[in-house]
C-alpha cells in the first residue's frame, strides 16, 4: 500500500494556496510535480558539484561525470536496455523523436517507403515524420481510431507491408488515456521488416517498461513527465540501429578525433551527445527515477486505477459531461467537453478554484478533429493525487455548470 | 482582485448563449478568418463596407469560448453603422482597455457596452480570446490573405 500523505509530503509545491483554497494540481499529463529529493539533487550539482563533464581532470569534473553516467546507468536499468551505450540523453521526448526522423530517416527512408504512425499521437510524433516525407518523398500512413479512443486493429494489420519503413506508437495517449497495445504491434511491424519507435512520454511514469522484452527499437521519453527537471528526456535505441546512424548534430564530445578534412565520431552513447549537456537535469533525470523505484510500480499501477476509475465514475453520472476517450486500457488521464460551456472557460473557472487543469488540443489536432471538439479539458492524475482532490475537481464543474446555467 | 464574476457578467453568458449577428453575410465586400492556436478558437467575421466607408453589416460565424464569442457578439453590435475611421479607435481603446494596468478604469466614454470585457485584463491567458475578433475585423479591412492572429 502507498501512504499517499507521505508522498504528497516529498512535493513541496503541492503546499500551497491559489486564491485562499488549496492547489488542487491535476495538469499532471503536461508536466508532473518535482519531489524534494529531485530538487535536493539538481541543487546539490550546482552547489558541490559544478563543472563540464567528459573533459576535466580536476575533482568536480570527475564527480560530476560520475554523477551524469550514474545516471545513465540508473536510466538503462529502469528500462532494462542492454547496454548503457543505447541510452542518450536528450531535450526530452521531442528532441529524441527528432533525432530518429532526421538521422536514421535519413539514411533509410526513401521514395514510396511508407511510415506509420496512429490517429492519437501528440504532434511531435507527426511532424518530424512529415518532415521526412516531404524531403524524401515517403509517404505518412496513419492507423485509424474507434469512437472509444483504441486503435482499430484490423486497420492496423491491413496497413502494414512490406514497404512500412517505421512504425510511430504512442505507447499511452496523452489527449485519451488509451494505452496502446504495443506488444502485438511491434511483433506485426517486426514481421513486416518496420523498424519501431514508441513514444513513451506519457506512459513512462504510469507502467513498468522493458525495452528488451517488448523488443522496441526506439523508445523515447521525457524526464518531466517523471518527476524530473524540464529540458532533459531520453532516446533508448538498439545499439545495431544507432550505430549505422550517422550523427544527429556535430560538435563537442561527439568527436574522436578532428582535423579539417575529416572526423572521426566518438562511440555511443556519446556520439549523438554533441555539445554540454543537462548535465544538472540528467543527474536529476536519475534521482526521479530512483523516487519513482522506491515507491514501486507494483504499487502505483493499483493505486493510479483505482483513482481513475473513482473520477470515471463522478464523470459518467455527472449531467452535461461528456468523455472524451473511453478505452478499455487506459490510464491518469480523464479527458472530457461540457455542454454548452468551452473548455478554456473551464479552465479559468475551476482555476479559481485553485483546481488546475488543461483546457486545448493538448497537442493533438487530429484527435480533436475526430470527435470535432475544438478542444478538451482534462484533468490528469499522478501519485500525489487523491479523492478529496477529485471531489474538488467536480465540485468546481458544478460552479462552472450552474454560472453557465 | 478581479472575481470569477467580473469576467463572467451576466452580458457576457447572454451573448455567449444567443451570439448577436451570427451567420454568414450575403452580400459581403471583406471577410477574414481568425486564428487562436492555443485554444483553438476560430472565426470568421463578414463586412459590407460601403463608398461612404460605413460598414453596413457585420456578422461572424465561427466556434470559441464564452470571451471570444461574446467578444465578437459585442462586437458587431457596436460596429454596425460606423465609420471605419471609429473602428480604428474602437480597436485602439479595446486593445488599451485589454492590456491595461489593473487600476486603469476603461474608457465607458468610447466602448459602451463593450466595457464589460475589461475583467478579461486580470486574465492574461485570457486576453487574446477577447482580442482575436477585433483583429479579424482589422485584417478582413486590410483584405489580409493570411488568416488573422492575436498579435
Ligand atoms: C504523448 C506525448 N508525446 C510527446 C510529448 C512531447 O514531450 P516533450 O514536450 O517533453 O518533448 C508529450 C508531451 O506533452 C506527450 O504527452
């Protein structure tokens, strides 16, 4: 069992007031809360610790390296990757994308080929692929969705051929909840020669994942939707895959050896790392991660459902709301539009009552544009988040319905 | 402190809920469409503008919050019949009332009815809903084959 208080004690900035009533943070899906030990961590860089790593021989520059690398170390674990070489660290989930698109699309995407990607993928698994086809002339195939927000499978399969380059999944949608049946999918996409990406951001601080056993090629994911710093996230590859890729950008520690008429790259990880690193948000990126193991997805996959279905079931008998994405498999995300009131205004009331949510497209145009809302509001979950929070959530709704009555 | 209630005035739920002028324009000399890409409302507004330089009729169609549709409710409502030389100063005084200092008291003088926005200033992710409108207006005038956007 998961002492709830005890968590919410680790977050110091769920300690406050908004407008003389308790913060009510439920905007997890965007970015999740840091814990004291995270804050503790980076700070503890900054003030012990300072200095560029891979490059000192004085005192900090080892601690500090030492520090970076534990991390990744820590990260590889968490994932269970094969080797710490397959993990590089990047600006986060969008960045990561970036990297696969333009240096391994590059150097193996062609006229015709096609990539799959699926109806509910944030905007930063569609548009980097985009990019790609308009340089290379591929073509963008996209997996269509039920009303229910889950995959149509049957789509899926029929899809697939031999000319699928690369499969695009987003392994948990931030807009719907949908958990994504990843699995099954990566063993088609394998069947048919795809290489596969999974966009881990949301799911990555939700569920247990095993880039070995689920066989992903690409996984990439955020630290600050962990519990970690903003400005870092992850890309998880094969070692095969990355080492065939050429560099991503040039410069510092991604060299060996550089003169003016040629270079020589550096080994993985670092030869996708050019240029000073996060070094403060990787080493915090690790502490997240070792906060996220202490409590125990054994614990928190439980807990997490039994709070969402708590706010399922005030949404399903609550007059005038409607959800959006009702999947089977879901996860922290309640996802919803309001009759006869607009989701930013949602947004700005039940912000006064110290209830934050997000009010948008959430960064996903095409979802909106299939149940033709021009956007949701959705409240999102995360460890801290407890019953009293979501019996304030819809008791500020009941402000917002009867304003608007 | 600005409350929930100085934002969301009475005027503002009713135009919200019954839009004046809303629909399409036939026969219309300028039109544009407006653009928020953070929350994703979208208008179109219709002029008949006149020789005389009179706008004759105003509409707009479209989908948004409660402060861009009141907003562009009002809007028409107070631009129908005038110059477009006043709605260069209705734009303007609109524009100061929505950026201004919190004390600042909105000019009733020039924008009438259309006052009752002035809450949306102590709502800063708020102020564009309320703006977007008015520079549609301004770019369906200027004939602006880009679709018009909050600054
Ligand atoms: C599913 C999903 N993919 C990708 C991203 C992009 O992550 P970031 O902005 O951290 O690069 C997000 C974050 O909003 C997300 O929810």
């Amino acid at each position: 069992m998961m002492n709830i208080e005890r968590i919410r004690n680790d977050f110091p900035v769920l300690h406050q007031e908004l407008y003389g009533k308790p913060l009510v943070y439920l905007d997890n899906a965007a970015t999740t809360q840091k814990p004291q030990c995270v804050i503790d961590t980076v700070r503890h860089y900054y003030e012990r610790d300072n200095s560029n790593i891979h490059r000192g021989v004085h005192t900090l520059s080892e601690r500090a390296t030492a520090a970076y690398e534990a991390s990744r170390e820590t990260i590889r674990a968490f994932f269970n990757a094969k080797s710490s070489k397959e993990v590089i660290f990047t600006r986060g989930t969008t960045e990561s994308i970036n990297l696969v698109a333009s240096s391994w699309g590059g150097a193996n995407i062609g006229k015709d080929d096609e990539i799959l990607i699926t109806h509910m993928e944030h905007h930063s698994n569609i548009v980097p692929w985009q990019m790609l086809c308009k340089r290379t002339g591929a073509i963008l195939k996209v997996v269509p969705m039920n009303q229910a927000g889950e995959l149509d499978m049957d789509a899926f399969a029929s899809l697939l051929s031999e000319r699928t380059k690369l499969l695009g999944v987003v392994q948990m949608s931030n807009a719907l909840g949908t958990i994504n049946p990843i699995q099954s999918m990566i063993q088609q996409a394998h069947a048919v020669g795809a290489v596969v990406l999974v966009d881990g951001a949301q799911a990555a601080a939700h569920m247990p994942v095993d880039v070995q056993a689920l066989d992903i090629d690409f996984y990439v994911t955020s630290a600050h939707k962990m519990y970690g710093p903003t400005g870092v996230g992850v890309l998880i590859g094969k070692q095969a895959l990355l080492e065939a890729m050429p560099p991503y950008q040039g410069g510092g520690d991604m060299i060996l050896m550089v003169t003016f008429e040629t270079t020589q790259y550096n080994d993985l990880p670092h030869k996708f790392e050019a240029g000073t690193p996060n070094i403060a948000g990787v080493i915090g990126f690790g502490e997240a991660i070792r906060y996220i193991q202490a409590i125990g997805f054994d614990n928190i996959v439980p807990r997490e459902k039994v709070l969402l279905n708590y706010a399922t079931v005030q949404a399903q008998n609550f007059d005038g709301l409607k959800q959006i994405g009702v999947a089977k498999e879901k996860a922290c995300v309640l996802s919803f539009v309001m009759d006869g009131i607009h989701p930013h205004d949602l947004g700005t009331i039940l912000d006064r009552e110290a209830v934050a949510i997000r009010a948008g497209h959430h960064c996903a145009m095409p979802v909106m544009q299939f149940y033709k809302v021009p956007a949701t509001a959705r409240a999102s979950f995360s460890i801290y988040n407890t019953e009293a929070e979501v019996d304030a959530l819809f008791a500020a709704l009941t402000k917002a319905r009867d304003m608007f009555a | 402190m600005f409350s929930l209630g100085d934002l969301y005035q009475q005027v503002i739920i009713d135009h919200t809920k019954a839009p004046r002028n809303f629909g399409k324009l036939e026969p219309c000399n300028h039109d544009a469409e407006g653009y928020n890409p953070l929350c994703g409302d979208q208008l179109h507004v219709y002029l008949q503008v006149n020789d005389e330089q009179i706008i004759e009729d105003i509409t707009f169609e479209g989908q948004g919050c409660s402060i861009s549709t009141a907003s562009a409710s009002l809007m028409t409502e107070a631009l129908k019949g005038k110059s477009l030389s006043a709605f260069q100063g209705l734009f303007d005084a609109f524009h100061a009332m929505a950026t201004a200092d919190m004390d600042d008291k909105p000019n009733e003088e020039v924008l009438g009815k259309l006052a009752v926005l002035a809450g949306v200033k102590e709502f800063p992710s708020r102020i564009k809903c309320a703006t977007l409108c008015w520079h549609t207006v301004k770019s369906a005038m200027e004939n602006a084959a880009q679709s018009a956007r909050t600054e």
